[in-house]
C-alpha cells in the first residue's frame, strides 16, 4: 500500500466511525442573506455589524493595511496593537497585555508554556480544548475536578500542598458549552489559602457581565484575581483574536519570547485591532443596558422551561438545551432551522457523551416576539423528532 492509500484509509476509517457514532462534522457556507434568526454565533452584542465598529476597521485597513504582513516581532505589532493591549490591560485591573490571533493559540501557548513537568494542573473537568491542548504538552501532570465543584478543588488542593511543583488552577468564567459560572469569589479565596497559579478565561462574560463590562471578575467583585486572564476579540467584541493579561511582566515578555503561536504566525490583522478598540468604548457605554442582557437571558429561559425543556437557570448569553443523544440534537436543530432559527448542535467530543445538547446563543436586542416565536418552534421541533 502507498503512503497516499495508507493516509487516505485512515481518513475514511475516521469519517466511518463519526459517521457510525452520528458525530460527522459539515462545513456549510453561510449565505450573505440567511433565512432564519441566528442563534448560534456569539456575537452577543451585535458589535460585528455596530457602524462604529465597522468604522474603526476600514480605518485601520486604511492607515495600517489590511493585513499586519508580518509576525510580530518583526514589523506585524503596530501602535494600533500596543494601544489595544494597553486598553484592555487597565479595564480589567492588571498592568501588562499580550493580543494574539486567536483565543486558541493564546490559551495553548499559556497552558503549553507556563506549566511544566513536575507541575500538577487542576482543571475543572469542562474547559475548552484550547486548554486542554495545552496543559497536554507542557509535561505537568493534568488532574480534572467535577464541573464548578470547589469542593472537590478544595480537597485536591489539600492534596497537592506539600507538593515540589507549582499548581496550577484552570478555570473558565462563563463555560462556553454551559453558560455557567463558578463562585468566583471563593476561587479567590481559595487562591489566598493554597496560593496557586490561577488561569481564568473569560472569553464568554466580557461585555455581557460587570458594570463597564469587564466580564464575570467585574460583576463578582474581584477584578484582577487571576493570575492571568484570557479573553477573546472573536466574541461579545464582533471582531477577531484575544488577549492575555499578567500582573507580573516576565510572563508578558517570556511568551512573546518563545511561544510559537506568538513569535511565527502572521499578527492579528489592523482591522481587527482597530474593530476591537472601538468595540471595547461600544461595550463600556453600554453600562445602563447592561442589567437588561441578564434580564433577556432570564426570560429566554423560563420561555424554554415552560416546555418542559431541560434548560438551566441562569443569565448568561449561552443557554444550552440537554437533549442526551447526539441523534436527537441534530434532530431538534433540523427542527428548528427549518422554522426559521438557527442553533447550534453540540455533539462529544465537545461535550461529555450523553450531554449533546442545543446551544442557543443569545444577543442584545432580541424581542419578545422572537422569543415566543422561537418557544413555539422549539416545541414543534421537540414534539415532531
Ligand atoms: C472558552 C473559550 N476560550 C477560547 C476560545 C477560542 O477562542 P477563538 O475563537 O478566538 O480561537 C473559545 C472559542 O470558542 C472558547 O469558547
């Protein structure tokens, strides 16, 4: 057999068992003028189409070109990048920035670099697999604690305390598949009993959470208790790519020294940068709405619940519908796409097998009348799969 038949068999034998396990992944071209109500992005604040921020990026493509032409550390970091870092750096609480092109390549490289073997990093058992993949190469030992169960991270910090190596702690705020959030204070106050390294990502809160919308830490209480924070352009920003925010500068200056997501990709496009920026005085403005976005999530839910569907409380813009069987959350998407709204289907590996569930991304400005229209898709499509 050649090396072309050998790999071409691996990917069908690949395909075959997705397939067989219902969990084939499609690409489908969304088109300029979708047919249904989009609740499956995350653009929560509808910053992606905001005229300002639109603005700020034909601006940026005209002062720095559409493109950064470069990695950083040769000419891609513009006065644009610095000024965004500097901005997102003090709105959070911490002193020192880092954007990169994507929140993957940030929480690998942090999770890649930082932890080392000898090392033992205690995550909560759903983060995203950007971490993941980084905790898995950096050599440190992985150990994952039951979903938001800070008692569970309790006893293993207890556990791990006399250890040689440094612990890690990995948590997410608003959890991307779940929408929920753990006591942020009292993994704060944790951190103050165990001292552990604590990585928080906050990728899913910015905007949506906190007085001027600096996400979960903001609403809670405790600007600045991680030890680094990551969050993400691509989200409530509309734009593209993420940050990394340190209080102690050699973490800066190690990764921007030696990550490679950092030191050998092409930087973060201008447009993207300048968006962001704008986006960022977009979502600090937005402060006296703000109460509102927890509201719309509210009743979204209770809409649902009304149902009969399996739909946690809470007020996050992520609203996941428990449905069990991978078969049955494409089944309910379908259901619902062709009555004009479009969710997400979540299917293992993404989630644990036996959870496949909708997730219903929420957005500022939905109507009462879209949320009743979609209740009564929602239960068209539970009743006819
Ligand atoms: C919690 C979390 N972190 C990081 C990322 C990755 O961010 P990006 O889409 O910018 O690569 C995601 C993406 O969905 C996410 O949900």
């Amino acid at each position: 057999m050649s090396s072309q038949e050998r790999i071409s068999e691996r990917a069908h034998d690949a395909l075959s068992a997705r397939k067989a396990g219902g969990l084939l992944r499609r690409l489908e071209a969304r088109p300029k003028r979708a047919p249904w109500l989009n609740l499956a992005d995350n653009d929560y604040l509808n910053l992606s189409r905001d005229p300002a921020v639109i603005a700020a990026a034909s601006e940026a493509a005209q002062q720095w070109g559409v493109s950064a032409a470069a990695s950083p550390l040769i000419t891609g970091y513009t006065e644009l990048h610095a000024e965004l870092e500097r901005s997102l750096a003090s709105w959070h609480g911490y002193q020192h920035g880092l954007v990169w092109n994507s929140g993957f390549a940030a929480n690998s490289a942090v999770l890649g670099m930082l932890p080392q073997r000898g090392d033992v990093v205690l995550a909560d058992r759903l983060i995203h697999a950007s971490m993941v993949a980084g905790i898995l190469r950096s050599g440190a030992r992985l150990r994952r604690f039951p979903h938001n169960d800070l008692h569970a991270l309790q006893a293993m910090l207890a556990g791990e305390n006399q250890r040689e190596g440094a612990v890690f702690v990995v948590t997410e705020s608003i959890y991307s598949m779940d929408g929920d959030c753990p006591d942020l204070a009292a993994l704060s106050q944790l951190r103050e009993e165990f001292a552990f390294f604590w990585v928080l990502d906050e990728a899913h809160a910015t905007g949506w959470y906190g007085e001027t919308g600096a996400g979960a830490l903001e609403a809670q209480g405790c600007l600045g208790a991680p030890d680094v924070l990551v969050g993400t352009l691509g989200k409530a920003f509309g734009s593209q790519g993420a940050y990394t925010l340190f209080h102690d500068p050699a973490l800066r200056d190690w990764l921007l020294n030696e990550a490679g997501e950092f030191v050998y990709s092409t930087y973060l496009a201008p447009p993207a940068a300048g968006a962001a920026l704008a986006a960022l005085t977009c979502i600090r403005e937005l402060e006296s709405e703000r109460p509102a976005l927890a509201g719309l999530s509210r009743s979204w839910r209770a809409a649902m619940q009304s149902l009969g569907a399996d739909v946690p409380d809470g007020d996050s813009p992520v609203v996941p519908v428990h449905l069990g069987s991978a078969e049955r959350a494409i089944a309910v998407q379908r259901g619902l796409l062709a009555r004009g709204f479009r969710v997400s289907s979540i299917r293992p590996p993404t989630v644990p097998d036996g959870t496949a569930r909708l997730r219903v991304s929420l957005r500022r400005g939905l109507t009462d009348v879209q949320r009743d229209a979609f209740t009564i898709a929602l239960k068209e499509a539970l009743q006819c799969e």
